[in-house]
C-alpha cells in the first residue's frame, strides 16, 4: 500500500504567530507532500515496498539514498507536526517526562538550552531530537533526512531545522525559531505516548 500524507493535526492557523498559516501551508502542503509523493515513486520495484514506513527507513539507510531521504523526511515530518499543538511548550510537562528531564537531562533549562543549542549547531539542513535508547533520554542532531531510529534509538520529540521550516517566519533568525518551539509549541503529551509506545 501506497504512503499516504495525512492531514495536519491541527488548523493551519492553529500555531500562530509563533509558526504562521503560511508557513505550514507550504510545509505540509507542498514540502511534506513532495517526500510522499517521491517516496511512493522511488519505492516502487525494490525490496522495501510493501514495508513499514521505519523498516523502510533502517533497511535502506547505506543502499539506497533516494528511498532512505524521502522515507526519513516523510517519517520526520509525520511525527513532527504531531509533536506540535497551540499553546504548548514550556513547563506543562507530564510527571513522567519531567523526571526524565530531570534525571537525564539535568532539568528543564538545561534541556531547553541543549535543545536550542542542537537545533543552532546542526550545521546546514536537519534535524534536532530527544531520543530514547538503552532508557535513557538524550538529545542529538541529525543532517538532512537522518533520524535516531537508523542510531538504534527511539525519537520522542523533533524540530525540523531546514530553513523552510521557519525562513518565512523568523528569516535567518533560527534560533529564536527553536526558542518558540520549545517555548510555545511542543506537545508534551504526544511526547509522553512515544515515550510509553518505546518502553
Ligand atoms: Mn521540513
């Protein structure tokens, strides 16, 4: 069976000021929906048809880059308008998740300091993650289309940082971008279900 785009979880004005109507319409509508597109095209006639979306996505890593970049980004898109809601982000963090935060991570402001920090650093085009592997929550980047699962790891929370993502919105600034994500946008809850799903 063919990938297919699902809706955004949310109106395109939902996230508003923080990411705009516009944004979204090209970032899911056209951005998102090309991976797809591309993905069902590329797909056809290799072994990975007929696969899971993530067994398509470690199969692939290393033998067939057309397959794995659209895989990864349709993946990585997926999950990250999910990761997003209006008026989340900040410190209304499941119990659960908190503790994480606080045992792995050194506490929220040290978590949203080495998030930002990840997104900024990721050099060109990706992605910044808080994963799970081995049970322990850390926080990675990734170039391109690269996510943790081809690490052996779970992604409980994504920012896309390609410049699509926020050039409309914030221009170069990305950093203050990942500061609103976190701030304003994460959807803690969707968090915790990956969470509990990985464990
Ligand atoms: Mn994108």
């Amino acid at each position: 069976m063919a990938f297919e785009l699902a809706p955004l979880p949310f109106a395109y004005d939902a996230l508003a000021p923080f990411t705009s109507a516009e944004t979204l319409e090209f970032h899911h509508d056209k951005h998102h929906a090309t991976y797809v597109t591309n993905l069902n095209n590329v797909i056809k006639g290799t072994e990975f048809e007929g696969k899971t979306l993530e067994d398509v996505i470690v199969g692939s890593h290393g033998k067939n880059p057309a397959v794995f970049n659209n895989a990864a980004q349709h993946y990585n898109h997926h999950h990250f308008w999910l990761w997003q809601k209006k008026d989340g982000g900040g410190t209304k963090i499941p119990a659960k998740i908190q503790a994480l935060i606080d045992s792995d991570l050194g506490g929220y402001d040290k978590f949203k300091a080495d998030f930002v920090n990840a997104g900024a650093t990721q050099f060109g085009s990706g992605w910044a993650w808080l994963a799970l592997k081995d049970g322990k929550l850390s926080i990675t980047k990734t170039p391109n289309g690269e996510n943790p699962l081809i690490h052996g790891a779970t992604p409980i929370l994504t920012v896309d940082v390609w410049e699509h993502c926020y050039y409309i919105d914030y221009r170069n600034a990305r950093v203050k971008y990942l500061e609103a994500f976190v701030d304003h946008l994460i959807n803690w809850d969707y968090v915790l279900e990956c969470y509990e799903k990985a464990v």
